[in-house]
C-alpha cells in the first residue's frame, strides 16, 4: 500500500475543534504516515503535536500558516515546514500577531453582542467563547457559540448572520517578510492551496514567479480547493520552478466538516513524496549553513 500523508491541519490552538493530539490520533487511525498541524499565525500547539506523534507513530514536521498580503490580495495563506519552533524571532513575530489576533476577535464578539441586543437576544460570554479556544480566539468558536445558544443553527448560518457583518478586519505579514521569517527560523516556505486564491492561472502563474523571486520554497498542489486537472496543473508549475510540491486537507473539524484527514472532500491523496521534498530541501539549507 502506498504511503499517504496530510500537511495541512488545524487544530483548537487556532481554529480548529480538536487538540493537536487528538487531530494527531486521527490521523493515525485514518493510517497516514506523517502529518503536520498548521495553525493560523500559531505555533504553540507543536509540542503537543510532536508528542502524539511519538504515541501514535506518526512522523510530525512542524507547521504554521501565516496570514499574507501581496499587492492588492489580502490573506493569501503562506505555509512553513520542519522549522525551529522555538526560534526567538519567530516566536516573537507571533506573538505580536497573536495579540492582535486575541484583541481583534474580542471586538468582534463585542460586535456580536451589539446585533443580538438589537434583535432582543441574549450576548455571548467572552469567557464561555475562550474556552472554546486552546490558543487565540478565532471566528469559528465564536460560531460554536452562537451555535451552542441557540441564536444560530449551524456555522454557516453563524457567519452569515453575524460574524461577516460584524467582522474587523485582519493583519497580514507581507509576504517577503512571512518567506524571510520561515527561512529565518530554518524553514521551507510553501505556498497554500491556490485554488482559494484565484482560478485564474494567468494570475497565479504571475503570483509563482514573482514569489520564488522572494525565495518561495514549494507549492501546495494537493489541496481541497481543485479538481485533480487542477492538482495537476499545479504540480507542472511547481516542477517548472524546481519547487517541492506538498499537500494538505485543511482539515479543521466541524467547521469544515465535510473535509476528512487525508482526502480532503474525496479526491485527495498525498504521496509521502511531499515529506521527502520537504527533507530534501530542509536538508540542503543545513548544508548551506555548515558550508
């Protein structure tokens, strides 16, 4: 049998349901070889990950998904791999946005609650929406608790009735900068599911060469967001560009239920291959370094 993985995971440390050891059981039990949790502008899951990947025999790279702007796109989303978690400026970068994070969210929660007061409905608790998050507040444990209170009956209905209009806007790294804090911190810098970005491949084959310019590292042609013509026609613009190509669910739990560990919505399935790329290159920037 063929060895799978999944690179692209979320977990309660940002915005997803589950702890990372939990996320890290499943992907056990779905019988992958190795994984990576990439949350949101947040590492402090990885520890817990690393652990569980011992426990249940799982091979873990460290990840992350940092929030970029290039030009006139907003949130496009950067992904790192096999970096030191424990590398001061990353860290610190982090964290400067994890506060921004914590404090954005909270205004929206305040927002929330002006909306719901205005339709004669109870607000939401702030501590009770914190609790539903290990790290940073994100907009989908708001919507758990919207949920939860009946205000809503699913999470879709919760962002579409009041997380978007009550939304605050977000930070973004710019991208030079989220590709030079990877490397900084000994990583590879991949780029995340490109569909979500544009379907227009002029464009993103534009985005391509001017982000390995920047030192892009990899693409993440396996993804939720295509089709397999479209899995395919990334992984022939990553080779062009001699970029690993890596790949990844987005599993984040019930917020995106219909995702599944290790196939995405059903046409997913990453070689081991990606892992190996990922070596390869992390392995020659150390050659780099000792050279």
């Amino acid at each position: 049998m063929k060895e799978m993985v999944d690179l692209h995971l979320h977990s309660n440390f940002s915005d997803g349901t589950y702890p990372p050891a939990e996320v890290i059981r499943r992907v056990a039990a779905a019988g992958l070889k190795a994984a990576s949790i990439c949350d949101h502008d947040m590492i402090d899951g990885t520890d817990d990950a690393l652990q569980a990947g011992e426990e249940f025999g799982v091979e873990i790279l460290t990840g992350v998904e940092l929030s970029v702007v290039w030009e006139d796109y907003q949130d496009i989303h950067l992904l790192g791999y096999g970096f030191d978690h424990r590398h001061p400026e990353l860290k610190a970068a982090l964290q400067e946005f994890r506060d921004f994070r914590s404090n954005r969210n909270v205004m929206i929660v305040e927002r929330v609650n002006e909306k719901l007061e205005q339709e004669g409905r109870a607000p939401l608790s702030i501590a009770n929406v914190q609790a539903r998050a290990a790290g940073a507040i994100g907009r989908p444990h708001i919507a758990m608790e919207l949920v939860e209170q009946g205000h809503v009956a699913d999470a879709d209905e919760a962002f579409k009735r009041y997380l978007v209009p009550c939304n605050v806007d977000k930070r973004f790294f710019p991208i030079a900068e989220a590709i030079d804090l990877i490397h900084q911190a000994g990583g590879v810098a991949v780029l995340a599911h490109p569909p979500f970005i544009s379907s227009d491949r002029k464009l993103l084959t534009k985005m391509f060469d001017t982000f390995v310019e920047l030192g892009l590292d990899g693409i993440e042609a396996y993804n939720s967001g295509g089709s397999n013509e479209e899995i395919d026609w990334e992984i022939s613009e990553a080779r062009k560009r001699n970029l690993v190509v890596t790949g990844g669910s987005d599993f984040h739990g019930d917020s995106k239920g219909d995702i599944k560990i290790g196939s995405g919505r059903g046409n997913l399935k990453i070689p081991y291959r990606c892992v190996e790329e990922i070596r390869s290159v992390l392995a020659d920037k150390t050659k780099g370094i000792a050279g």
